[in-house]
C-alpha cells in the first residue's frame, strides 16, 4: 500500500517511544514518556523496576498519538517492538511478575558457592575461558534470585526477556525472538535456538534455567499475533493489528542506519554504547561473545558493548558536573559541556580514561580507570576525556572486527543521544579515522523497527530496497588527520597499555568488593 504506515514501540532504558513511519522513511508521528525514575536502587549498584511501570509509561504516549493522529490510523498495516535487552522477568503459572525485574545496568553478582561440574571447569580452563565463565554465572539474575529469594525461585513458572513479557501483553503470547534475547539466557544465537536440556549443556548450565521456563522462540519477521482487545484499550491500538517481530533495540538501530553489510558500522552512543556490524553470516565477535542475530532474517550482527556508554555523561553531570548544587538550582547540560568540547585540546592534555563503568564480557575483572591528572585539569577537561575514552573502546572493538573479517571497515554511522552533538562526532571521526555520517533521525531504533516491519509485512521485496527507500544520509564528519596521529599515539601507547597493566590490580578490587557486598546482604537478612 503506497501510504502504508508502521507503528513502532521503543522501549529504552531511560523512555519509551511510541511512533508512525512511512515508506520513505519519514517520521510523521512520534511521542515519548520519560520514565520517573528510570530505575530503583534497594543497595548500591543494584537497578530495579517495577516491569508494568513500563507499560503504563507506554499507555500514556501510545493514547496521546492515536489521539492526535487519529486521521492516520486506518493507514497502519503492523506494528513492532524494540527494546533493551538483558532484562529478566520471572512469571508465576498465572503469567503475573514475581519480582521487580533486574535490569541489566544492575551490578549485583551471585555467589555460586556450588561449582559447575569438574569436566565443564577443566573444559573452559583449557580454552583460558574460566574467568569469563565465572563472571556470566555471577551476573546471571537466574542464579543469584535461587540463592537470594529462594521462595521467589520455586515459585518460577517462566523465566522470559522483558521484550517477551512486552508481547505478551500485546498479544496474549508468550514468544520472542533470539535477536531480543542477547543477554545471559541458553540460547544458541547461530542457530537461533535454546541449548537442548540446557542445564547440562557446557554453555547452557552457566545460566541456570530450567528448559520448562523458557519461552518459544520465533524468526525475526514473524508475524507473532495481534493486539488484544484488552491491549486495544489500555493502548489505545487498533484491536486486531498485527505484531511482527523484529528485535533488539541495538538491531533495529544498526538496521535504521543502513548498515546491512560489513562495509559499514554501526556506532550507538546510547545508554549503553555500542559498536556493531551486519553479516548474511556468522561471525563471533569476540571469544565467548556470540554474534547476534539480526531484526530481519538471514542476517547477523557483531556487536560489542562498552556497557555504561553515555550513561556515563549523566553520571558525570550528576557527581561532578554541578547538578547537585541544591533545591531549584540546576548545573550545567550535556549541550553546555558538549559546546566547550573544543575548548579542551585533542586527547585532553594526557587525561586518559577507561570506560569499563561496567565490565566488558571478556574483561570481567575491568573497572573504570583515569590516569593523567595534574593541577591544569578541569571539568571540561574530565567531560572530554570520557568521550575520548568511549571512543577509544568502540574502536578497539571495531579492530576486533577487522581481524575477524580479515578486511577494514572503511566507514562508520552515528546514532543514539551522544550523535547530537556535532563536536561528539567530530572526535569520534578524529578517533576512528573514517568518515562517521549521521541518517535522517536520531530515533534510528524505530526507524529500524519500521524498516523490519514494512519488510515482514511484504511491503518491499528485499533488505537492499527497504533501506535505500527509507534511510537517508546527511551529514558526514571527515577525520582530520593531525589530530587523528595525536589520537594514534595515546590509544596505541596509553590506552591498550591500561587493561593489561591493571588486571591484577582489578582482581584484588573484585575480592574486595565481592566481601563488602555478602556482608552487606548477610546485614540485611538479620
């Protein structure tokens, strides 16, 4: 249908989207709620929500546009959901939550006092994968609720992704693709399926789910059901409208800025920063960390995560950057650190910073680190140096990439709140040394989710005419050379130096960490 529009949901971490796109790309509609607050802590480091807190921030935007388009509904042929990923709900047999869902900025680590099996160690032992194993069972929410809340564990019917729950509150079906599903669930992401008795498969017993809990799972493009009448009046949806699935919100934003080969990356300065890629293959990013399959069939992404990305820059606004100056007074914006970029030079007079908030899978030990003080430092000076320092990570991933693929990739794409920023760009072109060019809309998630949806839908033949019909290039950041080199030097000779230096140093942290927490929660049970 020539004037055929989508409706997209867009969960993130911090909001909801709600939106109309046609063909061409154009966004003709959009709302968004802003949760308050995005998220509880009960004990420092820990990140909760209650998951239907999310559902009634989507009724609020999704009854506002259909009341304010009204005229447009009739022209809606589908809808689809993106949204974060590795956030667990745990249902009772009624399909009611138990528990406040975990998300997965959550920092909390189980215990584990119960070794895996003697052959399961030797094997990751053998391939020097044993602290990564560790640390995925320490972060896995299965395993710490079944040491923590017991009571809570045995009343587990279903164990499903918050994308899953989504659905079915949309459509009366528990189902999910594999694309929604990254995260720490056993599941095979090359064949797109659960590990067969998973509690005794090498990778699968990691995670501690039992096969019964796990929902169905689906292709990308699968029409998955319809909205419910029930859904159609807390929504606000027409009743009936067909829901396809397409995936992660990190897919769908790789998706809606083009990058459907490996000529291209995708950067997304969200939340949670991503490097990704796209394949019609399989490819692991990195050991033990999978490829992801794409929000349309047939694909696969690469995709490598610095975990706390731009949540970082309101961490820094709120601790340092004077938001905290007391009752109705407010301290300077992103925008307003982001205007002074320029004025602090290029790698920051020798401030350099690593941006492990949040550890990497493969760097389980990482923390954040900071070296290069000295009494000429400012604020400003502190503000570049953690844009610099994602940089720095998403380019060491993109080379992970390049090694895998055995070819360069020549170009970059640009997305998520931090691609705003021209300055933000700039740096990331300085850093890279490629081209970074920005697309038509900075919601890029949902326009990737249209893109996945008019493709399910059959309103375009194939990928390549989806998105040269709806994703439109504009403006491109060119790299400058001289400061590219200067950028050269303090990554090459500083920054891939940090990690190696300060593993040990690390593990010693963890220990110490891992014992003020057990007493912390031993204190809270008396």
């Amino acid at each position: 249908m020539k004037d055929a529009l989508f409706l997209t949901i867009d969960f993130g971490t911090q909001s909801v989207r709600v939106g109309l796109f046609d063909k061409k790309g154009h966004q003709v509609a959009i709302e968004k709620e802003e949760y308050q607050p995005p998220y509880f802590s009960k004990m420092p480091n820990y990140a909760e929500q209650n998951v239907d807190t999310y559902l009634e921030y989507l009724s609020k935007a999704s009854h506002r546009l259909m009341k304010n388009h009204k005229e447009k509904i009739p022209l809606i042929v589908g809808t689809t959901l993106s949204c974060f990923r590795d956030t667990a709900v745990l249902l009772d047999k009624e399909k009611k939550p138990l528990r406040p869902c975990i998300l997965w900025l959550d920092q909390r680590m189980a215990e584990n006092s119960k070794p895996l099996p003697f052959f399961s160690r030797l094997a990751f032992s053998l391939v020097g994968m044993t602290d990564t194993a560790n640390f995925n069972r320490a972060r896995c929410v299965a395993n710490w609720i079944r040491e923590n809340e017991p009571d809570i564990w045995k009343k587990v019917d279903k164990y499903v992704g918050i994308s899953t729950y989504f659905i079915y509150s949309l459509t009366g079906n528990l189902v999910d693709s594999a694309s929604a599903l990254a995260g720490h669930y056993p599941i095979d992401m090359k064949k797109q399926r659960w590990y067969k008795n998973p509690m005794h498969h090498l990778k699968g017993q990691i995670f501690g789910i039992e096969e019964y809990m796990l929902p169905k799972l689906v292709p990308s493009g699968t029409m998955v059901g319809k909205i419910t009448k029930d859904a159609a009046i807390k929504f606000g949806f027409p009743e009936g409208l067909p829901l396809y699935m397409a995936g992660s919100d990190k897919s769908c934003e790789t998706l809606g800025l083009g990058v459907i080969d490996d000529t291209n990356a995708a950067v997304s300065y969200g939340t949670a920063s991503t490097i990704e890629t796209t394949r019609d293959s399989y490819a692991v990013s990195e050991p033990f960390l999978p490829g992801y399959p794409s929000c349309v069939p047939g694909y696969y992404n690469m995709d490598i995560q610095v975990y706390r990305g731009y949540w970082m820059i309101n961490w820094f606004l709120n601790e340092f950057g004077g938001r905290k100056l007391g009752p109705n007074l407010e301290g300077p914006s992103a925008v307003d650190f982001d205007k002074k970029l320029p004025l602090v030079s290029p790698g920051s007079d020798g401030l350099v910073l690593q941006p492990y908030w949040g550890p990497p899978l493969s760097r389980p030990l990482a923390k954040g680190a900071i070296i290069g003080f000295s009494d000429s430092i400012t604020q400003e000076h502190f503000y570049r140096a953690i844009v610099e320092g994602i940089g720095y990570a998403l380019r060491e991933g993109l080379e992970k990439f390049e090694r895998k693929l055995h070819h360069r990739i020549p170009a970059l794409r640009v997305s998520g709140g931090g691609s705003r920023s021209d300055e933000i760009c700039q740096i990331t072109a300085d850093i890279f040394g490629k081209p970074v060019t920005r697309v038509q809309t900075y919601e890029s998630s949902s326009l990737g989710a249209a893109i996945a949806g008019f493709l399910a839908a059959g309103e375009f033949q194939n990928l390549k005419e989806a998105v040269s019909s709806m994703v439109e290039t504009r403006e491109t950041f060119y790299p400058n050379e001289e400061i590219h080199e200067k950028y050269n030097f303090l990554y090459e000779n500083v920054y891939l130096r940090l990690y190696p230096r300060l593993k040990s140093i690390y593990r010693e942290i963890k220990n110490f960490n891992f014992r003020e927490e057990k007493e912390g929660i031993a204190g809270k049970k008396q």
